[in-house]
C-alpha cells in the first residue's frame, strides 16, 4: 500500500472541499478500497474519511412517500430495517445475498454503488488491463473469462459489475443523489454505470471530487413488495460474487400481469435493466410461457466474450426463474439462503 | 505528520499516536497493543481470521484502518472471558471438537458472538451456515463449528429465559 495523506472531516462540504485535491478518493468502510489499495491497483495520494459525518447515516421517508437512503448506511443495517425490508424485499434479499456478514455489517450504501468490478486482471497489476492502465490491452479476452461480461462489452473491456445491491435497485428506478463542490445533481441508478466503449477506465458519469450521499427509492416501487426477488447463480451457495442474477418484481391483478420490472447482475458493466421484457409482460398473464418470452427479449443482444457463452442460457432460465418465483409471491420470511434459486420452499431448507 | 486514536479494547482504553496512517485495526491489535489472538489469514476480508467486534457487530480488522474506528470499542478474543470462566461460545467449541489446527478459531468464535448479537439465525443449521459463510477453515471443521454455534444459541436463550 502506498503512503498517503489521511483527513476525516465532519460534515460534507468539509469533505467536498477535502477532495478537491488532485488524488484524492472517499474512504467509506474501505471494504473494497483498502483491498485494492492492499494490491496497489489504486494508489490515492490522500483518504478522505467520511465515516463521521452523522447526516450520511439515516434511512427515512420523506413527505412524497420516497425512502431516502443515506450513503452510509450499512448493507446489513438496511437489509435487516423491518419497514426497508417489508417495502422493498427483493433489495434487502439482494443485500443479503452479497459478500459475508463481517462484509456486510460495515459496507456502506454508497460504496456497494461505487465498488469495482473483481475482474482478476484489474486486480493483478501485471496484466494488461485497458480499466486500470488504459491503452495496455485486456488480458481477460484471452485469458480466464468464464465469468465475464455478455451484455455490453467491448473489445477494449469485458468486466462485470459485481454488485448485488445495485440489481434491484436500477429494476425499481433508484435515484442517486450527488453533490459537488459547486451543485447538487441527481442520475438515475440506471445511468450511474457506464458500458465500456473505448474508454472503459470512466466507469461511471461521477466527476471527481463528487460524494454520493444518497439513495432514493420512488415510492411507487412498494407496489411491487408483494411479487418481488431476487435470484442469483454463484458457484458456492454463499459468500461469493454472481455469475448471473436476477432482481424481478411484478403487479398482478386476477392473475394479469399490470406492471412488469427486471433487471440482471453479472452480465455487463452496469446492472442491466430489461426494458424491452418489461414491456413484453405488461398486460400479460402470469405464466412461463410469458417469462420464458420475456426472458428471450431481455438477452436478444447478448453475445458471449469468451467461454462464457454458457451465461446466456443460464441468464434466461434464471429470469425466467426469478419472474416465477416473483409471481408466487414474496416469502413472508427472509428465505435462509438469500437469493438462492436451489431453495425449493421459500424459508425452508433446501436440503431437508 | 502524526494521529491519534482512542479504542476501547476489550474494556480497557487507549490512546495511541501513529504515525503512519496505513496502520488497520489487525495490525494495531497485533503489533502495538500485543493481542495476537486475532489472526492474520488473507489480510484481504476473504477468510474471515481477523474478525473482531466493534461496538458489538463482527467486521474483518484486515479491512479497516484504525483510524476510522476513533471512540470506538472492540471486543477481541481475549476479552471473552470473564477470568477463568469461559463465554458460552468458547465452551461450546471446545465440547463440540469445533477445530483442528486452531488458526481460524478466534475468527470463527468472534463471528459466532456476533452472530448470535444479531439474532437473525435463531436455531435454524441453515441459516446459522449462511451467517458463518465469511469465516474459512482449512481443516474443515464446519460441521462441528455449526453444532457448536447451535448449542451456544440454546445456552445463551435458555440463561435469557432465566435471567427474564
């Protein structure tokens, strides 16, 4: 790790001007920054520790209904807020299905948004990578790519947005709330994210020196709490990053389906909203004939980068899963394996 | 340029000055205040060997600088006990065989103490598997580290029960 220059300010314009300074980065818990910093893949010259600035710490419900989301809170502490969780389960599932308890209990909302993709070779400073050294190449199109990117990727980048949280929140039209040292602005979760293109080192539209210090979900994502989830294939059952998943929720009304959302994890640089699906399903009954249509739509542009050609009908069967489960209706309990699809019966063991 | 930071270790407080902000809460336990019984496995939040408690929640020491933690309290695996007599946790490892080589087990113990602070798994082995997955063990003695998590759980909600 190399040496650099440490300030924990108190309030956020303190910490905005703090980070003016060229080199600067934003120390949240340091789950992701401090391993990356651990392997010399980013070397900031001074941490701005935000970890004190009190106002960044609260959930709450604003008068339009809107639950706003300060960016530091822990992953666990809102995944386990009964109201967040009653309101938005397939976001607390997904939240519970990420990293590991120690992980989750200091991660912060802000920096789940912000972590970077867990590519090998942007972690390895001695291959190539065009995100972390730019014009250097991309080892990973050649090398160990099974797990890389299906939707979106370039010739230059083939990485994956590891985060979970992140899935359903771009399915329920999060918005993220920015400031910086001049203005306050906010971007839709959706458009946080930035496809590789020939520039893949800009992965996001933050400019520097810019604090996320929010997120907020639209009051009329609560509509769908009722047939929402989040489903994810990884290669253990726990602990361990998606190879694809799948936030789906659903309004539906004498088994018509009024209102359709989906988004996937896994397969791109952003969490991957399915418009095109969305739209497929609306007005439609809910049957597997329907979702297996949808799913189609949602992956027609999908196109294997390397040996991961597998992910594409692995993506379909699990959107076609996650709708299903969705429509059957969200477990009145956290199921013990979050987002697990090997999990029969909603909340029962799935080995019993 | 020098820090200064307040911890609450295991109940007793300190104040130390670093001179180097680099310093994490591992280090700082291991090689400045001398309590070797958190372990260093990955030093990269994968193995789940340097789990503490801070103000009473299990985090990875690896993965947070010290100074980060200004004013707050950790609780480590020498601060279990109470003199001779061992936490509920502990006993149940050892009654449980929950180990082999011992590296991971002051992780793994931490991790169960925190587990048992949230409350989520109840006595459920599923969810009890779930909660513990941040904490690897090389000899793989998973399956007397869940059987000994479930007998602490019953411990401690049946002195609850008493207690109440």
């Amino acid at each position: 790790m190399n040496r650099f220059d440490y300030v924990k300010p108190a309030t956020v314009a303190e910490a905005i001007a703090a980070a003016g300074a060229p080199g600067a980065a934003y120390l949240a818990s340091g789950t992701n920054l401090l391993d990356l910093m651990k392997g010399n893949v980013v070397r900031p010259e001074r941490l701005v520790d935000i970890t004190q600035i009190k106002e960044l710490t609260r959930i709450e419900t604003l008068d339009n209904g809107d639950v706003r989301i300060g960016a530091l809170v822990r992953n666990a502490d809102l995944a386990y807020d009964a109201s967040f969780a009653r309101d938005f389960p397939a976001v607390a599932e997904a939240l519970l299905s990420g990293a590991s308890a120690q992980l989750r209990n200091a991660a912060t909302v802000g920096g789940n948004l912000l972590q970077r993709t867990r590519c090998a070779y942007f972690y390895d400073t001695a291959s190539a990578c065009n995100k972390r050294a730019p014009g250097s190449g991309c080892d990973a199109r050649d090398g160990e790519n099974s797990q890389h990117a299906v939707l979106g990727w370039s010739d230059a980048c083939i990485a994956t947005n590891p985060s979970d949280f992140c899935v359903p929140l771009a399915a329920f039209d999060a918005v993220v709330e920015i400031e910086g040292s001049s203005s306050r602005r906010e971007v839709a979760l959706e458009a946080l994210h930035l496809l590789p293109g020939s520039t893949p080192e800009r992965e996001g539209v933050l400019n520097p020196g810019e604090l996320i210090v929010a997120v907020r979900l639209p009051a009329a994502a609560r509509g769908f709490a009722r047939h929402a989830r989040y489903l994810k294939v990884r290669e253990r059952n726990s602990y361990a990053f998606a190879v694809v998943s799948a936030a789906a929720g659903l309004v539906i009304e004498n088994g018509s389906i009024k209102q359709a959302r989906l988004a996937l994890g896994g397969v791109a640089a952003k969490p991957w909203r399915a418009h095109d699906a969305e739209a497929l399903l609306a007005g439609q009954s809910a049957e597997p004939e329907v979702f297996e249509h949808a799913a189609d739509a949602a992956l027609r542009e999908a196109k294997p980068s390397g040996d991961n050609a597998y992910k594409i009908p692995l993506a379909r069967q699990l959107i076609v899963r996650a709708l299903a489960a969705a429509a059957q209706g969200t477990p009145s309990r956290m199921p013990a394996l979050p987002a697990s699809p090997f999990s029969a019966v909603p909340g029962a063991l799935h080995d019993a | 340029m020098n820090w200064t930071v307040r911890l609450t270790v295991n109940g007793e407080p300190h104040t130390l000055a670093l001179d180097d902000p680099r310093v994490t809460l591992l280090d700082l336990l291991r090689e400045r205040l001398h309590l070797s019984g958190t372990k260093k496995g990955c030093d990269r939040g994968q193995c789940g060997a340097c789990t503490v408690l801070v103000d009473g929640r299990r985090i990875n020491s690896c993965l947070t600088l010290a100074l980060s933690l200004d004013g707050a309290a950790i609780t480590t695996i020498e601060g279990l006990a109470q003199g001779d007599q061992l936490h509920p946790v502990q006993e149940a490892f050892i009654a449980h065989d929950a180990l082999q080589c011992g590296f991971c087990t002051p992780g793994q113990i931490m991790s169960a103490v925190g587990l048992l602070n949230e409350g989520q798994a109840g006595d459920d082995p599923e969810r009890v598997r779930e909660g513990m997955s941040g904490n690897l063990c090389r000899c793989s003695a998973y399956v007397g580290i869940v059987e000994a998590v479930l007998d602490a759980q019953a411990t401690l909600a049946g002195e609850k029960e008493r207690a109440a």
